[in-house]
C-alpha cells in the first residue's frame, strides 16, 4: 500500500511500486531527484481523478493481455464512448480503480510513461473570505469539504478539502503551499454606490471580504442574499452578519431551503424583495455581484433579476434581457462561478 496524506490508504498495483524509484526518467524540477514511485503516487499523480478517454487509448498500447487489450481500445474509440460513460464518469471510477481492474494491462505499464498516463494533481483555487483592513496578517478562506457517495456506493472525498480539513494547529508548523492573485471581481470606488451581493453555500466566501473591507472604509449601502440547506448547519458566518445588520452597515436576506417543507432558494428573495432591488438598481446606481455553484443557480437569479426588470421597471421580457446584458457590459453585475 501507499500511504496518502490526501486519500488515506488505498490499494495500489504492484506495477506502480515494482521499482522503488525512477533515477533514469526526466522528471519536474520540483521533484524529489531520484524521485520515489510511492512519493509520486502520494503527492504529485492524481490517481483519484476520473480518467480521460486519452488514458484508456495510451494504456492499450502495452496491454499483453488481449481481452483487456480489447476492452480498453472499445473504450478509447469512438463508437465506446456511451459505454465508457457507463463504466467510468457516471460512477466516478478512479485512475486508481481502472487500474485494478486491469491488472496485466497495468503491471505492463513501462515506469517511463507513468507521468504521461496519470496526470498531476492540479492547483485548487479558492476566493480568500477576508480583508487584510480587519484582520491584518491574516488569510481566511471558507471551503466546503467534499464528501459523497458514487453510484457504486463508493465513498469519496475531495482531495484538498479533505487535506485542508485535517489540518490543525496542534500539528505545529504546517506549510500550506499556495499563491495569490488577483479577483476578477471589482467594487465600486465611489463610497456611496449600494452593492448587492448573492453568495449562496461558500459562493459567500468573497463577500466576506469585500464587506469587511467596505465596513474598515465606513461604507454602509451592503445588501446580502445568501443561501443554504439548513440555518443551523451551514449558515456560514452567520454570527458575524447578525452583527453587522445590527450595527446597520449590512442588510441580509436568508433562504434555508430545507428548514420548511417548501424549498426555497436566493432567487425567491430577490423577487419577493424586488422593490429594493429595482430601486437601488434605477435610484441608487447599484452593482450587482454573483458567486457560486455555476450548476443552475446562475441561471435561476438571472432569471428572477430579469423578473424584477419586468414587474418594477415595467419593462418587456426582451428588454429585460437588454438591461441585465446592459448592466454585465457597464460591470454592474460581475459574476464568479465554479463547478
């Protein structure tokens, strides 16, 4: 077995531990020189990723066993790929878990084209949850930590929040390799424009900032919709907005989709307050920003914006289209969205 800080122990082929180190293959700089099969398969090949088609074609070519020589061709050609999608991105099948189901296709495998058959674990990136203004010296971020089951009734979990999660404090001096750069969202300069902010889940993690910031500067005119299952499991940094709203710098509106028998959603409250919204949109010259799930909820404040448009600004669907295109155009609403 190889012992992984991100995965835990997980079963790996003989084939990837059958040499104890690769001394004669180019590898990245950065790298331990020789490098260790086991280091690499702990901390720089992700094994836990789902493998491209691209895999499947490249471990056929040294496969000595026909039927698996046979398969995986089926898989990495064009007329395989529903078959494909069946057998490994619909269950969420592992670079790990293909490997063991090919075993002489995977003890074949020359050592040399082990980094071009398995990818490298790629950068997480994350919107930093404060301002250096309140808490100087400081670097907050807010993650959810990934964990699910596949259709296979496999658990998984995500490879860097599960490791950011177990970190601690305790452990002594822990390095966190990372680096910074700039947002692609941008606030206003000018101290009196309202901002309106719809940050559902962790989508909420640049607001945090961006009020800290605004409230260090004195600025008032923050308006936040925010969203999650359940108020007393994931009302994330709701101490601290309750704070806020008394203080009057911050105005909040929740939807706890699963604390009632009706599901609701953000985009409820943007229409049930859509006075507000329009006002500050058409008075107050407002800016509007959007984080989070780019899945389906992008599209569903879209869509009660363009409602809002409608029934307060009186204006026709096809003009409600032009006036949020409009206001993406002049940067009044900015939007940063993952999947």
């Amino acid at each position: 077995q190889a012992s992984c800080p991100l995965l835990g122990p997980a079963p790996v082929s003989r084939a990837l531990l059958a040499s104890p180190s690769l001394s004669g293959t180019p590898l990245p700089a950065h790298l331990p020189q020789p490098c260790t099969i086991q280091h690499l398969v702990a901390c720089y090949l992700d094994i836990s990723c789902v493998p491209r088609r691209s895999f499947f074609e490249l471990l056929a070519w040294f496969s000595p066993s026909e039927l698996e020589r046979e398969k995986l061709q089926e898989f990495s050609s064009a007329q395989g790929q529903e078959e494909l999608y069946g057998y490994c991105n619909r269950p969420r099948r592992s670079t790990l878990e293909v490997l063991c189901d090919f075993p002489h296709t995977t003890c074949a495998v020359p050592l040399d084209y082990l980094l071009d058959l398995i990818p490298r674990i790629q950068p997480r990136a994350f919107s930093i949850a404060s301002s250096m203004l309140a808490l100087p010296n400081r670097l907050q971020i807010l993650l959810a930590v990934v964990q699910y089951k596949t259709r296979l009734s496999k658990p998984r979990r995500g490879l860097c929040s599960t490791w950011l999660a177990s970190l601690s404090p305790q452990q002594g001096d822990v390095r966190v390799p990372l680096w910074v750069k700039r947002g692609g969202m941008k606030f206003p300069a000018e101290p009196d424009t309202p901002i309106i902010m719809i940050g559902p889940g962790t989508g909420v993690a640049p607001f945090r900032a961006a009020i800290q910031e605004r409230v260090a500067h004195g600025r008032k005119g923050n308006y936040l919709f925010f969203g999650c299952r359940q108020k007393s499991k994931d009302f994330y940094c709701g101490a601290e907005w309750q704070e806020l709203v008394k203080s009057g710098h911050l105005t909040l509106f929740t939807a706890f989709s699963r604390d009632q028998e009706e599901k609701i959603y953000v985009q409820h409250r943007i229409r049930e307050n859509k006075g507000l919204v329009w006002d500050l949109l058409s008075r107050g010259n407002a800016h509007i920003y959007l984080a989070g799930n780019a899945k389906q909820m992008p599209a569903a404040v879209a869509d009660a914006l363009k409602s809002v448009f409608q029934f307060e600004g009186d204006l026709s669907p096809s003009e409600a289209e032009e006036y949020l295109t409009a206001l993406e155009r002049s940067h009044r609403f900015q939007m940063e969205t993952w999947s």
